[in-house]
C-alpha cells in the first residue's frame, strides 16, 4: 500500500513539496535521552554514602528493571574518598545479571530515586529494585561487563549506554586494601519511550 502526500503549501496544516518531489522541513533534532527527559521517562539513581568501607570486596550497588519497556543506563560513576591505607587503586566492577547476596537479601534502599524532569511526578514502579551496598557486601552471580580502577578521592563517569530489558539487572562492587573508605555509585537512566 502506497501513501500519497499532496503538496499542501500555504494551508498550515499539510506538508509542503518542492519542485523535485522533497519534503520541505524545519527539524529540530533531539537525543533520544533529551527527548525521555523532557516526557518526564529520565530517571538518577544514586546510592548516597557507603561509609566504613574496610579492605577487601564490598557490594556498591543494585538495579532491576520491572518497568514494562527498557531501560538505558546512559551513564555510570563511582567516586571514592577518604580511603586510608590504600596502597593500590580501588577496583571497581560492574556486573551484568548478579543473582544474589546480601545486597538483595539484606536490601537497603538508594538514598536518590528521582525523576530528572522536576516538573514531572512520574516514577519508577515499586517493583524496580534499587538498592545500595555496604561495607563487606556481596554480590554475585551475573558476569563482569567492565572494570575501571580508582585512586582515592576521585571518580569517574562512564558513557555505557546499556540497555537493560525488564528482568535484566546491574550490579557494582568495589575491592581495594584500604583500611576505611567512603564511596558512592550513580546511574543515570531514562526509560525507552515505546510510542517513538
């Protein structure tokens, strides 16, 4: 089946056609994260302070998508501070699909859920897990999808674009020497608009 689009020139209300068959436009072009933004879809999740860090593994943070569309996780940081003792670098790990530990079984909530349209009142449904670690967590199962190493009092944000369907999730631990330590994790997340 063919569509037919008349030249609707001068009317305001049809498309215009120029002498060689083109649609005549004014575009004003968006990202599709602007374009989530601005419907109210963009959300920041961040952990707040995990504090008391001692050396070894500790879980950071939890994420699942039960939203009924995807989820695209645009950015990922991790900051560290105050982490004493440290004769290395923090590794820091994420990890795509973790299953278990304490994280979940033992959850606590993030400090920031919020929509980043502070004009919308939308949020995330309450079965959209997302919790934040603490010192000596666990998190496991899954597999590691990226690793990026800390010195103190620094952090990083890592342009992901990772997409994750609804039952998929994301996971963040950290391992370092350090005798004590502060840190925290943040995704910054809209959810895919299914209409566009």
């Amino acid at each position: 089946m063919s569509t037919i689009i008349e030249d609707g020139t001068g009317t305001g209300k049809k498309l215009a056609i120029n002498g060689r068959n083109e649609a005549k436009t004014f575009a004003v072009t968006e990202s599709e994260s602007q374009a989530a933004t601005l419907l109210g879809f963009s959300h920041n999740i961040n952990t707040g302070d995990i504090i008391s860090l001692t050396a070894g593994d500790a879980s950071i943070l939890y994420f699942k998508n039960d939203e009924d569309v995807d989820i695209v996780i645009e950015k990922v940081c991790v900051g560290i501070r105050g982490f004493t003792g440290l004769t290395d670098r923090a590794v820091v790990t994420i990890i795509r699909n973790p299953t278990a530990g304490d994280i979940i079984s033992d959850a606590t909530a993030v400090s920031m859920n919020q929509n980043r349209n502070f004009g919308s009142s939308k949020s995330l449904k309450s079965t959209t897990l997302t919790y934040k670690g603490k010192a000596a967590g666990t998190i496991t199962g899954g597999n590691d999808i990226i690793q990026r190493y800390l010195t103190d009092n620094t952090s990083f944000c890592e342009l992901s674009n990772i997409e994750l369907p609804r039952g998929s999730a994301i996971g963040i631990k950290i391992d370092s020497d350090a005798t004590a330590g502060t840190c925290f994790a943040e995704l910054v997340m809209h959810i895919v608009d299914i209409e566009r």
